[in-house]
C-alpha cells in the first residue's frame, strides 16, 4: 500500500489521500478565526462524492438505502445548488425530500416509505437530495421559496441540470409508498 494513502475509513475501501489535496487542508481551515466558505464547500463536495463512491447511504434513522447519491441536510440555496450540481454528475434526476426533524410525517417517511423494497429499489436510480427546515430561520424561508415549497412533508422530482420540477413528481403532506412508486417509476432505468 502507498505510503501516501492512508487507512480505509472502518467499514469502507475508499482511501483518503495523507496530504492535501491541491490546497484542501482540512475541514478546521481558518482565516481570521472564520470558517473559510471555500473549505466548507469543499468538504461538503468531497463528503458527498465519498456517499456516492461508497454507494450505500444512511437515512436518517439509521436504515440502510441502497441509493445512486444521497446528500444533505442541505439548509441553504447555494447548500442546495451545489447539491444538484453533485448529483448531476452521476443522475439525471434527483428527489428532493424537504422535511424537519419536527414533522411527524417526516419520520415515517424515513422509517417506513423510504426503505420499502419497491420505494428503495427505483432510488437507485436517482439522487436524493435531504432539505432540512427544523429551523424555519432566514435561510430556511429562503430555500422553500427558491423550491416553491411551503414546507414540510414535501417531495417531488427535480432535473438536476437546471433544477425544474418535472410535472406530477411532488407529494405534500401524508401519502403512502405505493403513491411514491408511482411518482418515482418513470425514472426507472
């Protein structure tokens, strides 16, 4: 093994580069005692290219989703832009599920229609781009109103090369898994 690489990180063959990578230090950079918005956005591009090396993201809850690329929780517009421009490079598509960890529906929807073998097999398909709105602040609002969103539960079907909804793709409030399957099996390979 080279001497340059270090240990696989427990449970996964991706290998992590020893030094810097063409400037990229770590996720502690500093420049005036503020967080660099460069190395954020760096490790939030590297963390989401690792889930989708790795293939295999975790819910939120802890259920195992055999998914193309899962990222978030995105907070922000430009959080949510770059989101889509890391999908686009693996999907065509992404479902972009806008939720709060103080929304009921939200959990079920992470426990229950998420995993569901049929839910879970037409996701491999697609990116999942995680929103989370649990703070309702500026940047929040900010983001519905880029999506059209009101709020949570909310999820819908986005073309991740310019970020249109595609029609008939988005579900608010409860529905079931067979309602999402119905919505997702157009995007079936």
């Amino acid at each position: 093994m080279s001497k340059e690489l270090r240990e696989p990180i427990e449970g996964s063959s991706v290998r992590m580069p020893a030094r810097p990578v063409d400037g990229l230090h770590n996720r502690h950079d500093r420049i005036e005692g503020v967080a660099s918005t460069e190395c954020r956005r760096r490790a939030f591009i590297l963390g989401g290219i690792a889930a989708a090396a790795i293939g295999l993201a975790t819910g939120y809850h802890g259920q195992a989703l055999a998914i193309s690329t899962q990222i978030g929780p995105i907070r922000t517009v430009p959080d949510f832009e770059q989101a889509l421009a890391l999908s686009r490079m693996r999907n065509a598509a992404a479902v972009v599920d806008v939720a709060a960890k103080w929304c009921a529906f939200c959990r079920v929807l992470d426990e229950r229609i998420l995993v569901d073998p049929r839910v879970a097999a037409l996701l491999r398909n697609l990116a999942l781009i995680r929103i989370d709105v649990t703070a309702m602040d500026e940047s929040n609002v900010n983001l519905l109103a880029h999506l059209g969103v009101f709020g949570p539960p909310t999820i819908m079907v986005v073309d991740t090369a310019s970020g249109a909804e595609f029609p008939n793709t988005r579900s608010v409030g409860a529905f079931d898994a067979a309602d999402l399957v119905a919505r997702l099996r157009p995007f079936a390979r």
